[in-house]
C-alpha cells in the first residue's frame, strides 16, 4: 500500500462514519471546521498554532472556527499558563459524552455491509481488523 492508496482508505472510511452517524449538525459543517473540531477532539489543550500546524489551515481560519465552537458551548479557550501569548483549546465539558450518542454498532455494520457488498455476518471480521487498527493507533506517540 503507498500513501495515495492508504490516504484513499481513510477517505472512504470516513464516508462510510458519517453513512452510519445520526444525521447532525456534524455533517453540515465545511470540511476545514470538521478537521479542526476532529483535531481538538484528538489533541486536547492545544495551542490554535499547533492546530494550524496539524491542519495546514491558516490561522485566522482555525481562530475563527474555534471562536465559533466556543460561541456555541462545543469548546473552551484559555491562556497558556505558561506562555499568556497562546491560546489553549479543548473541547467543552460534556462534548465527548454527547459524541457517544453516535457511537451505535448496529449504523456501522450496516454502513460497512453496504460498503463491501458483504452479507452482515461477514462484518465482524472486518470490525474486529478496524478496532485493532484503531487502538494500535491511539496506542501510538502522536505525531
């Protein structure tokens, strides 16, 4: 596999999540504040520079974005004690708790089923590969 092929992976796999999430205000959001509010989720207590440089958004884009998760309770904002000149960002309290409503088994295996063209059964194999890849990575040193 080469990072075309493995970037095309992670594609279709997202499109297959968002097939098997509750339709949200999630899927109506751009793309660019999508990835931001992925990236805040994945790296809590980040600087907007360290999310800009994640992302590759420019900075008064991930500035804005936050700015307007926060107007809406989705994040919280605070000065680096350490450095007073950078702007910490996580998500607000209770937003990794609402995110687990989306998190139905049946919506995924379903999505999957269709995906591949496999009957449900055949599934759990493929499952079981995705969870392992997935707890691998976030076993993994961040990049």
């Amino acid at each position: 596999m080469n990072g075309l092929e493995l970037f095309l992976l992670g594609h279709k796999l997202m499109t297959i999540g968002q097939e098997a999430m509750p339709r949200s205000g999630f899927q109506t959001l751009p793309v660019s504040a999508r990835t931001i509010l992925v990236d805040v989720f994945q790296h809590p207590d980040s600087s907007i520079g360290e999310i800009t440089a994640r992302t590759g958004f420019p900075q008064s884009l991930v500035s804005s974005s936050v700015a307007r998760f926060r107007e809406h309770g989705v994040m919280v904002t605070e000065p680096d004690p350490v450095d007073r000149r950078r702007t910490l960002v996580r998500p607000a309290a209770g937003m990794r708790e609402r995110g687990q409503q989306y998190a139905d088994t049946t919506a995924v295996d379903g999505a999957l089923a269709r995906a591949l063209d496999v009957e449900p059964q055949e599934v759990g194999e493929i499952v079981a590969t995705l969870d392992s890849l997935a707890r691998r990575l976030s076993e993994a040193t961040p990049s």
